[in-house]
C-alpha cells in the first residue's frame, strides 16, 4: 500500500514513520527543498497522486481554505485514492467556557485559524458529498511529543504557569495520532469525522507543574492571564476553553491510547530523553 503525505510536518513525519513499520510505502510534500522529499507548490507531483492509494493532508489552511485544493483537486479527484484523511483542530468548536464537546457539536470557532481550518473542513466534505471522495476528517487535540513538550522551557526556567480561570485543554500524543490515522485506514468510514484527544483535559498549569515535578526542579512560577505579558499568539490560545470527547475514535475505530494522559505521555517523553542521553 502507497500513501501520500501532503504537508510533512511534525505529525506527518511520525504518521510515515508508523506506516513504514507497518510495511506501507510513503512519500511526502515540503514547500522548500529537502532530500527525499517532492516540493509543493513549485513542481509537478501529478504521477504520485497517481501513484498513492491513500492520501492525508496535513497542512495548515489560509483564508481561502486548503491550499493543496488549489491546485491539486482535479488531480486528486482523478487519482480516485481508496482513503483520504484531512487533519484538523478541535479548535474548529470554538470555546465552551470548560464544558464537554463531541463530533455533534456546532462549530463556532473564536479564533481566525479556526474559521480558516472549518472552510477547509467544509471544503473536502464538499468534495465527498459531490464526487464520493472517501474524505475522513480528524480533529487533533493540541499536539505533544518528542522534542515538543514542556520540558525545554522548565529546565531553561523560562516556563510558566498561566492561570486563567475554568481554562482547560485537551492533548494528544503525536504517537496515538499515527496510530488513529492507521486504524481509520484499517476501518474506512468515508464521510466521518473524528476527535483525537487523549481522556483527560486539564489545565495548562497542571501540565508544566508535573513537568517540573518529574524533572526534580523547582514548580514554575504562576501568572495570572489577565495581566501576564503574553504575545498576540500565545494569548490567543486562552480564547478557547474546552473539554473533548473522544469515545468515537475507540469505539468504532478500536484504539487504545499509548498515552491515555499527559502524565503517562510526559513520563514516558522523559525516559525516552534520558535513554537517548
């Protein structure tokens, strides 16, 4: 089986990684240009269209939507690919002041990047609905693993443990999400949408305080959102306070979280560090 990555970032990486174990063939985009890999936009990648049999977008959208649906839907309509999975956000359902969301819930995004992510979103289902493309679309809970983890800025003693109140996140580890990814192309559902999260939102404080813990250094100190000098960016990230369901991924699609929490997640990161020191 041949799958073809568009966007070969962070997670993609890790998703290609996971299906070569598995004995898939994969190959991926990049906008700029890397050895092994094929530069989008700027060259012709019709024939690998061609050549995949499963197709994952994973690339972030702009104001028009997609950006690989510009110029590459014709192509991908053509290449009639068995599976295609579109990587999103839970931001897409906005904030629920700290309550519970699932697939069903309306999506009311509160920051640009979720209004940009639900256009993408509606854009491929469009495709599904009007050409049976078999679109699956996964909404990825904030991103954590190797080399991204809180780690660096509690060692640095940059780290910090903003308090906002009734704020809580939902995570996952980039490993579950690979794993989510292969059992969706083991059980295909065209049309379906799923939340990739772990089972235990908490807050953000939380989460740096046990990375100090585990680290053995002193607990970070707190800041309060409100008058805490935090750049556009960063505060932009408190504007949505949720927690998300993810029964659907376990319950239709088998998974067993390797990290059902962020403590077993940021364990096991740690003792990888140490094992690779």
């Amino acid at each position: 089986m041949k799958l073809l990555i568009l966007g070969l970032g962070y997670t993609g990486r890790v998703v290609a990684t996971h299906m070569r174990a598995l004995g898939w063939q994969v190959r991926g985009t990049s906008r700029s240009a890397e050895a092994g890999l094929l530069q989008w936009p700027g060259s012709d990648i019709s024939a690998t269209l061609d050549w995949a049999s499963h197709i994952l977008i994973s690339a972030a959208p702009d104001e028009n939507g997609d950006p690989f649906l510009a110029g590459l839907e014709a192509g991908i309509l053509a290449a009639k690919p068995e599976w295609l999975g579109y990587l999103s956000t839970t931001g897409v359902y906005g904030d629920h002041g700290g309550a519970w969301v699932d697939e069903a819930t309306a999506l009311t995004p509160a920051t640009t990047r979720g209004h940009h992510r639900v256009k993408a979103e509606q854009q491929w289902m469009a495709l599904h609905k009007a050409h049976g493309l078999p679109v699956h679309i996964f909404r990825l809970a904030g991103i954590y693993g190797p080399n991204r983890g809180p780690f660096a800025k509690v060692r640095a003693g940059t780290a910090r443990r903003i308090i906002k109140q009734n704020q809580v996140f939902s995570r996952i580890h980039v490993e579950d999400i690979a794993q989510t990814i292969a059992a969706s192309i083991g059980k295909p559902n065209a049309g379906q949408t799923y939340n990739v999260c772990d089972n235990d939102p908490a807050p953000p404080q939380d989460v740096i305080g046990y990375a100090a813990e585990l680290l053995g250094l002193p607990m970070p100190p707190t800041l309060d959102f409100e008058t805490a000098n935090l750049t556009p960016m960063a505060r932009s990230f408190y504007a949505e306070s949720k927690q998300v369901r993810n029964t659907r991924i376990k319950a239709e699609l088998g998974v067993q979280l390797g990290y059902p929490d962020y403590k077993s997640g940021l364990k096991a990161l740690l003792a990888q560090e140490r094992a690779d020191s």
